[in-house]
C-alpha cells in the first residue's frame, strides 16, 4: 500500500540536542512539507520542497532544517535554536500538477524536549 | 495575506443528528482551493472534502456537504446523520491556486467536535 510513514512516533530528547524527524513517502509526489501543530493553533507551515535538492522555508522555519536528497524522502532536524521544539509534526506530500493538489498527511511524531 | 477563521473552538451533536462547523477566509486572490480535514484522535489528518473556488455546486461526500459562499468568503461543513466515528478535531484550509507552484495551505485553528452517544 502506498502511503507516508513517519518515524518514530514519540521521540524524546534532551534540551540542546539536534533531532532529526523522518518522512518517507512512496506515493512518488513530487512535493513535501513539514507542518508543526501545537495546541489552538492550528498547523503551521516548518518547510515544503517541490522538487528534489530544493526547499523554501515555510512560516515558521526558524530552528529547522530539511534535505530533499531523494524524491521519497524529506527528513527534518529540530536544532538546538529552536526555542520551543516540543510539539506534534506532520509531513505531508502531493503530486503537483495534479488538479486536485490534496495533500496527504503521515502518522505524525510528537516530539518532547525537556 | 490569506487568512482562515473558525469561530468555534468545540461543539457537541447527537448521534443521528446534524450539525454545521463554521469557516471564514479572507484572500484577494480568485483561484483558489478550500479543504476540510479531519483529525481523529489518532491524529491521522485525513481529507474530508474539496471545495474549487470555480465552482458553484457546493461539494459532498456522502454524508459531508458544504455551503460555499464566495462573497461572502464563508465555507461551512455540514455533516448529517452524524456518527460516533465522526468525533475529531476538523480543520478548514485554504490554498491559493498558483498552477502547481508554492501550493501552501493555510489552516484554521480548529473545531473540536463530540458526537454523543
């Protein structure tokens, strides 16, 4: 079946350590994205890459970093400038040029830095 | 810039009845998507329904319809018959239509509905 995995589902680190979120998807979109939801607030746009070795920043991209070295795969790393990582992320891709430009959304990782 | 309002943070319905999520979004923009998504407490974000700005037939699915008002920029979900499973959080969101290009969606913040039993 085809679909976006995320992993892990929790992750648990330590203030001033880097972490690194995957997202794998086999779906052959052309375009990704990252969203942070926190409590009332909706999801918030972290990065999104429409195509392979390119990616702009979202709303929110400061504190984060992404790669999009392959077209399956978008992983995001939480740096240690991020004032306030712990949160729930969502990956998210589509297929451009589709006509329908729904995105589909992966498990998600809910992230906690103490 | 755009924007998407959703003016009621919870609401409560009974099993079979029928209940409406509100949704406003202001843009200048003309070609446009507008989406609801749903967000059970698995927190899986699952596609309920699409809306193109284009058209005037308001969209369903099944037991989902909307009320598409484009001048008034409103965008109501409407659910009949409502069931048990439908218990989640659902978000409205907006994404402006640049032809496959920068396709960002803009969520609102969210209605927490309860379906009681």
């Amino acid at each position: 079946d085809g679909g976006i995995t995320q992993s892990p589902k929790y992750l648990f680190r330590k203030e001033g350590q880097n972490v690194t979120l995957s997202c794998e998807q086999n779906l052959n979109h052309d375009a990704m994205y990252w969203y942070r939801q926190d409590p009332g607030q909706g999801l918030r746009l972290i990065y999104y890459s429409q195509i392979v070795n390119d990616f702009q920043k979202g709303d929110i991209a400061e504190g984060y970093s992404v790669s999009r070295e392959k077209k399956e795969s978008f992983p995001l790393t939480v740096t240690s400038a991020q004032k306030n990582p712990t949160a729930f992320y969502l990956c998210a891709s589509t297929k451009t040029h589709s006509g329908s430009y729904e995105q589909y959304f992966g498990p998600g990782t809910r992230l906690t830095v103490t | 810039a755009q924007t998407v309002t959703q003016s009621q943070p919870e609401m409560s319905v009974q099993e079979a009845e029928t209940v409406t999520l509100s949704c406003t979004y202001d843009t200048s923009e003309n070609n446009y998507y507008l989406f609801w998504y749903k967000q059970p407490p698995s927190r899986q974000m699952i596609l309920v329904i699409r809306q193109e700005a284009y058209k005037q037939q308001n969209a369903t699915e099944n037991r989902f319809s909307v009320n598409f008002q484009k001048a008034a920029k409103s965008f109501s979900l409407k659910i009949s018959d409502s069931q048990l499973g439908d218990t989640a959080m659902y978000f409205c969101a907006f994404m402006v239509n640049y032809g496959g290009a920068t396709n960002k969606l803009i969520f609102g913040t969210g209605t927490l509905l309860a379906v009681q039993p």
